[in-house]
C-alpha cells in the first residue's frame, strides 16, 4: 500500500515545470569544483590581494598578510593553482602568484549562465494546494567577481 501511495506521489506533478536547466552536468561539475576551490575566506583573500596588486606577489609578501602559518598558506595556493585560478613562477627560493590572465571573466560568465543574470519577470510554482502563484520579480545580479 505504501509503495503505491508513493508511486501516486512520484507521478503527480504539482504543475507543469517552468524551466528547463541551460548548464549540462559536465559544465556544472567542473564549476562546483572551481567554485569549492573559492569557497574558503583565506583563498577569497588571497585572489583579492592577487587582484589588488599591479605585479606578481612574492608568497613571503602572501603569508604575511594572513594570520596563518607558511604551511597553510601554501596549502590554499596549491588549491588555487590547482583550480585554474593562480600561477606561479618559482624564483630561486620564493614563488611569486598572480592571477591566471581571463579566470575572472570565466566565473563571471558561468554565473552569468547559472544565475541568468538578466531581470527576469515574476516567477511562477505551485503553491500547496497545487494551484500556479506568482511571485515578484527577482532582482539581477549585476557583478559578483
């Protein structure tokens, strides 16, 4: 019987889906991987310090801007350099980062697609009586990165 009643719920929809998902999986998993390479305060400061700067930054320049260790600093750029994000030039005993040259616009695009960053008009879906309500516009995201 219980496995009925959930077949009956699995079949009924509460109303006619509105949208459709534009990303495919494979673009989705390798921004989750980009963005879970972003989602950590020392990393997001260290590609704010990276984007501050007019040249490259010596990693002694990098550790001394947190308060953490060498190790764990190194460790947030290896994760970094691992995404895509940083580079770095190795320069007898220090490493000098920077950006990786078009990272930025390449978030901003796949936000852009993921979010639809366009002013989008009311939104519709089904309330609990399975009835189509209408909810005010969503507000556009202008610029996140």
């Amino acid at each position: 019987m219980l496995n009925k009643i959930i077949a009956t719920i699995k079949d009924e929809n509460c109303c006619t889906p509105t949208a459709q998902p534009t990303i495919g999986q494979e673009q989705a998993e390798a921004a989750a991987t980009l963005f879970a390479a972003l989602a950590d305060p020392t990393r997001l400061g260290i590609l704010n310090l990276l984007a501050e700067s007019r040249s490259e930054v010596c990693v002694c320049d990098i550790t001394g801007s947190f308060k953490l260790g060498q190790p764990t600093i190194s460790h947030h750029l290896r994760i970094l350099k691992e995404a895509g994000m940083v580079t770095g030039d190795k320069r007898g005993k220090w490493v000098y980062y920077s950006l990786v040259a078009g990272k930025a616009e390449e978030l901003r695009s796949i936000l852009a697609q993921v979010l639809k960053t366009e002013p989008v008009g009311a939104a519709l879906s089904c309330d609990k009586n399975r009835r189509m309500t209408e909810h005010p516009p969503t507000i556009a995201i202008k610029s996140i990165v």
